[in-house]
C-alpha cells in the first residue's frame, strides 16, 4: 500500500456507520496499519448527517480531513448531497441504489460511480441489523485496506459476546460482509 | 504506591482523550478536577474509568470556575493535580489559572479547542490560543505546549507535570477537539522506563514543623498593599520566566536554508503544513516550515533565524490572526513579508495550503 487510502462514510445518524468506521479501524490496527479515523459531530444527539473520515497507510497518516475522497459512500439522500464536496475525478463514489429523489445530487465528477443494493439485499436476504457490515463489506472491497478475516476477527471482538447468545448472529454478520464484497469486487473496481 | 498502570511500552490506537487520561495515570498524577465540556468530557470518562484502579481521585466540580480553583487547592496541598477544559470552560478557567500565575502554583490543564467565541461549536479551532497565553489579568507567566499527534499528546501531557513542578508557572497542554475526537495509534509508556523522573511534588500549605522555628513560615499571598510590593514580586516573576524561557522553548523546522516562502502553523495544523511543505519540496519548491511547540514562551530566536533566510513567511492557522499575533510581535523590526491563510473555526487539509502557497510563489515570477 503506497499512499494512505481516504475514505469518507456518510449515512443517517444511528445507520451505523461510526460502527462501521469504529470496526474497519480495529482491524487496520490489528494489522500493524496506520490510520486515522476522525468523526464529525456536533450538539445534535441523534439525526443529522454522520461522517467517518477515515484514512489507512503504513506511514503515518498527516491531516485529519482531507479535500477528495478515495472512497465515498453515502447512504441517504441527505448523505448524497452532504458527500459531494469530497468526490474528485479520482474518486469512487458508491451509494446506495434504493435510494430516492437524489438523481440531480449525484457527482457527476467521480471516477466511478456504484450504486449497489446493499439495504435491500440487507433487508429481504439478511437482516436490516447487519446494513451496516455489508456496507464495511462493500468498502474493504474497494480498497482492500484491510483482510476479509482481519475484518471478521474484529467483528467478532466488538460482537462476540452477542454472538455467543445466539451463534446465528456471527453467520449472518460474516455473511453481510462477504455479501458486500462482492457487491464491490464483482464490478472489477478493485 | 499501587501497581503501575503503563508497563515498559504499549502500542495503542486510542482518542486523544483517551490518551491524555493515561498520560496523567503514566505521569502519576494524583487527582483530576473537572466540569464536563465538549469536547474534552473522554478525558474525564477515561479518567474515571481508570482512576479506582489505580487509587487516583475524581472531583466533579460545579463549573469550570471551582473545577480551576479546586486544582490550585489540590497542588497547594502537594498533589500532582489537573484539569482538563475547552471553549466557555477556558473562559471560565482565566480567574483560577490567573491566581495559578499570581502564586507561581504549578497546575496542569489541557485544553481541548472547540469553536469560539462563545458556545460556538463543540467541534474545533484554534481560537483559543491567545486565551490560553494570555488570558486573566497579568502578563502571560504560563507555559503552553501545541500538541499536534496523539503521541505529542501522551508525551506533552507528561512533560507539562514536570514543567509546571521544576519552573512553578501554571502549565496547559493546548491541543483541539480534532486531537481529542480522532484515533490513531501512539505507543504509551511508563515514563520511568524512558528514563523520565517526574519531578517530586510538595506541598504549600500544612507543612511539618512551627512555621519560623523549624521551618520559614509558608507565606502565600495573591493580594498586595502596595504598588511597589506588587511591583517586586512581578519584577521576579517576569525575571525567572524570562530567564528560563531558552530551557523552556521548543520549535520544529523544515527546510529553513533559503526559503521561497515559510509556512509557520502550530498544533493539528502544523501536519497539514508539513505535508504540503514536503510535498512541494519534494517537487524542487523552495518550502519550508516553522513551528512552535510552546506559544508560550515563544521561540523567538528560531523563529527570526528562519525568518531572516525565507524570502516570505505565510502564518496558517484555523483562527482569525491569533498566531499571526505572535508571529507578528516575534518578528517586530523584520521586513520579511508576512502571507497568511486564516481560517477561524475551520480545519485546514495540505491540499489547501499546497494551492495557496502555489499561488503566491507564482505571483513572484
């Protein structure tokens, strides 16, 4: 890995996307990666736009925000039109294809753009818990920052004591991960 | 003494927050004072979490006024105390830190900047550098490191112990809320095993012995009767902070010989400046950088030696000119031009400052 790949996650408060940016860095860490991961936030205890900024290198990792994206995923209209100011001609820009009423606000600029079902396969093949796993699935497969086991090891840190409840939990989060994997690798993006 | 929290060395990736709470814990700080502000309130939690192993303590105070006071009460009584606060909570912090300064008691405090003035943002700036400098009515007798890394965070937190007991000028470890809210990795460290002594507390107030038999008697005063006797008690104060201030003063510099232009920036935005500093000259641009680590007391020689070989400077900062100030009054008597990209309450990215600083270089073609 050369230069720290940029990623910016943007969903609806409570859609999980800290959680999400919360797990993919533990797993960055597990492996020896640098990283920086930022959060915004503001007063607002729930609603709003929520962004993870979070970047992942072997060197140290400058600044805490960053102009362009190499990844951006938005998952909500509100999400769409909040991100576009971090997409660039170099960015792959991936949202989710359920979404409604954005088609003016997508970036027009982007490298790529994806629009991949990711809650509706959530919602009707899985569970609408796990929209938020097959989200990091779909990123770490854009960008291979960390290993799909790496990934699954750090679920199983931050869950496990849920899943030793109910074993059924860890099959259907491994699978949400693996489901938006390939939602990403099988378009030949990365 | 209980065990100890740190062992030998520890890779981390953890908040600022987070680091600062075990920086105190690693430096064997005794007790915290607080009041709960965003976004500085991690340090508290962490802080609690972790004190009742150790046998450290926790006063939750009703503002930042008595969470100030109490940490003056608590280093007058011989602890190794500190608070931690942000934004209004720096405001309100001037009149305990200005008694601090007045009586030369070594308190430790770190701030984590959010949005200004007033309730603002609770997210960043760093508009609170003058406050923290300068604040309270006296003359600015404080010592105040710029962190810039999760790292610099756990180091400086340490170091700010040990400062404030050795010089007794009350001492702030001023970072922002992008360092209090980010993670990154950092390797924490028992400072004993790095070779670093912490520098032995006492106390002020309740010594042993018949004050002016067995001992002097422990004379505080932050109240005089006459000019002339406030007078002799600044004059010496000014004297040893003056008179400390080269042992005191740390800076970091890039790339000084013969500079097109000198990025000057302090704290998280030191890094973006760094980066586009390097980035430029690694494309054969004559761009270097200056950064002080205490703003107070400023490096003034280094900073009018790199100054005096840069052809201009440029001040960057996420505040409307207060390192500029600095900067300013540092420099008083130069003409090395003086470029700026003031961004007050924003964040700055490299990419920023690599088009601005391309933009000025071209206009001197």
């Amino acid at each position: 890995m050369g230069k720290a790949v940029k990623i910016a996650l943007a969903g609806e408060g409570g859609q999980g996307v800290q959680s999400v940016a919360m797990i993919l860095t533990d797993a960055a860490a597990m492996e020896g990666k640098e990283i920086l991961y930022i959060p915004n936030f503001g007063v607002e205890q729930r609603g709003g736009v929520s962004i993870a900024f979070v970047q992942i290198g072997d060197e140290k990792i400058g600044a805490p925000k960053f102009k362009t994206g190499d990844i951006v995923v938005a998952l909500s209209d509100r999400a769409v039109r909040r991100v576009g100011m971090y997409v660039g001609p170099e960015t792959v820009f991936i949202y989710d294809a359920g979404i409604k009423g954005v088609e003016d606000d997508i970036p027009q600029d982007a490298q790529r753009i994806l629009a991949i079902p990711a809650l509706e396969t959530a919602n009707q093949e899985l569970h609408p818990r796990v929209f938020n796993v097959l989200i990091m699935g779909a990123v770490i497969g854009a960008t291979h920052v960390v290993a799909l086991e790496k990934a699954k090891e750090a679920i199983e840190k931050k869950l496990g004591y849920k899943f030793e409840q109910n074993p059924e939990l860890r099959e259907m989060n491994f699978k949400a991960l693996e489901r938006g994997y390939e939602m990403v690798t099988g378009t030949g993006v990365a | 003494m209980g065990e100890k929290p740190i062992k030998g060395e520890q890779k981390a990736f953890m908040t600022g927050n987070e680091a600062v709470a075990w920086a105190a814990l690693a430096a064997d700080a005794e007790i915290m004072y607080g009041y709960p502000i965003t976004p500085q309130n991690e340090v508290m939690q962490y802080w609690t979490r972790l004190a009742p192993k150790y046998d450290k303590r926790f006063l939750q105070t009703e503002d930042e006024l008595s969470a100030g006071f109490t940490t003056v009460g608590g280093v007058l009584a011989g602890r190794r105390a500190f608070t931690a606060t942000a934004g209004p909570g720096n405001v309100l912090m001037q009149e305990p830190m200005s008694m601090a300064e007045a009586m030369r008691i070594p308190t430790v405090v770190v701030i984590q900047q959010r949005g200004g003035p007033s309730t603002a943002t609770v997210i960043y700036s760093q508009q609170e550098v003058t406050l923290t400098c300068f604040g309270g009515n006296g003359e600015g007798l404080r010592i105040v490191y710029s962190t810039s890394s999760h790292q610099e965070l756990f180091d400086y937190t340490i170091k700010a112990f040990n400062t404030a007991w050795k010089y007794r000028f009350p001492t702030f470890v001023l970072a922002d809320g992008y360092q209090a809210k980010m993670r990154e990795s950092l390797v924490l460290y028992d400072p004993q095993a790095k070779g670093i002594e912490m520098v032995p507390t006492e106390s002020f107030v309740g010594k042993p012995g018949t004050p002016g038999e067995d001992r002097p008697p422990a004379h505080l005063r932050n109240t005089y009767n006459t000019e002339e006797e406030l007078f002799d008690v600044l004059s010496k104060n000014i004297r040893e902070f003056e008179e400390n201030a080269p042992e005191i003063t740390e800076y970091e510099e890039f790339n000084t010989d013969d500079a097109d232009l000198l990025l000057i920036a302090h704290g998280i935005v030191f890094r973006s400046a760094a980066m586009a500093a390097r980035e430029l000259a690694g494309e054969g641009q004559k761009v270097g950088y200056f950064r002080p680590i205490t703003l107070r007391p400023f490096p003034q020689e280094e900073l009018r030696q790199a100054a005096a070989k840069a052809k201009q400077v440029m001040v960057v900062e996420s505040a409307y000119g207060q390192l500029l100030k600095l900067v300013k009054e540092n420099l008083y008597g130069m003409e090395v031009p003086i470029k700026t990209h003031l961004r007050p309450g924003v964040g700055i990215t490299p990419e920023e400052i690599v088009a601005d600083t391309k933009k000025i270089l071209g206009e001197g073609e």
